[in-house]
C-alpha cells in the first residue's frame, strides 16, 4: 500500500528532526563533569533505574559489546561511583551496585540536567513541555525494546537515513 505523499515528506522531516536532536544530546553532554562522559552518566543511569545487576545484563541494556561496557565500568569503578561484588549465585561474576558517591553523583547530574533544561526551555509553557514528554514517551513507545528487537519492519531500499 502506498504511502501518501504528504505523510512521506512529513516522515522525511521527521527523520532529520531526530537526526538534529543529537546536538541537543551534545549539548546536555557538556554539562557532565570532567571526569564523567555521557556513557558512564549512562551506565550509573541504568545502575539507578534497575538495581544492582551483572556486567552481561548491563551490556544487553546498553546495547554495546562487553569489551566496551567493561571499559564503562572501570572507569566507573576507579571513581568509586560504583563497587564490584562477588555475584553469591555464581562466584564467577560480579555484581555491579551504585555507591553512596554515585548516587551522590546522580543527583547532582540531575539537577545539572533539570537547571539546563530550564535555561534553554524558559520560554516554552508548561503544557508545552508536557506535551514533548508525551510524544517523546509515546515516540519510544511505538519503537518498542530497541535493544532486543532486530528491527520494526526493516527499511526498504526506498527510504532514505536521516540526514543531519
């Protein structure tokens, strides 16, 4: 079934409108500390939401290689923004939990990211800041797990990547 042409250039717009939200990310990036990059933010990030976990679960969550999510967690781990414990189910694996430090971490991170947000939003109305939570939430929604999913429908030839 055709698309319409009017949805297609929408679609198309929609593409590089995303594309561009990396330089927002960017952006959001620069206001980590020094000594922490927007990866390792990431990963005390998932520690925070999940809970304590196995290098192999952060991985999956992470969608990257375990060579890389060990680089994470070392530099981590050095900052003592986290501890590796023995895993008492299998003493061959670690357990990942946050420390005192990192959530100390986290919460400044927080208010780092909420005081920028209301710098660069400070002329949007509250309803338009919940209406971007809404769609973006729905956004991820409609893509679901994108970690465990292969792909939604893979593209066809006919459609172009986003362009920056």
């Amino acid at each position: 079934m055709e698309e319409p042409v009017a949805a297609h250039s929408q679609y198309e717009e929609l593409a590089r409108q995303l594309s561009a939200v990396g330089a927002v990310k960017r952006e959001m990036g620069r206001i980590l500390p020094q000594d922490c990059p927007p990866a390792s933010a990431g990963v005390l990030t998932l520690l925070d939401r999940h809970g304590e976990m196995r290098m192999s679960q952060l991985a999956e969550l992470l969608a990257i290689d375990m060579s890389v999510t060990s680089r994470h967690v070392a530099h981590i781990a050095e900052r003592g923004w986290i501890e590796r414990e023995p895993d008492p189910a299998d003493k061959r694996s670690r357990l990942l939990r946050l420390t005192p430090k990192g959530r100390e971490l986290l919460a400044e991170l927080a208010e780092r990211y909420t005081q920028t947000l209301a710098r660069y939003l400070d002329d949007w109305t509250d309803t338009d800041v919940g209406h971007l939570i809404e769609l973006l939430a729905r956004l991820r929604t409609s893509f679901g797990d994108c970690r465990t999913r292969a792909h939604h429908d893979s593209p066809s030839p006919t459609r172009s990547p986003a362009a920056g």
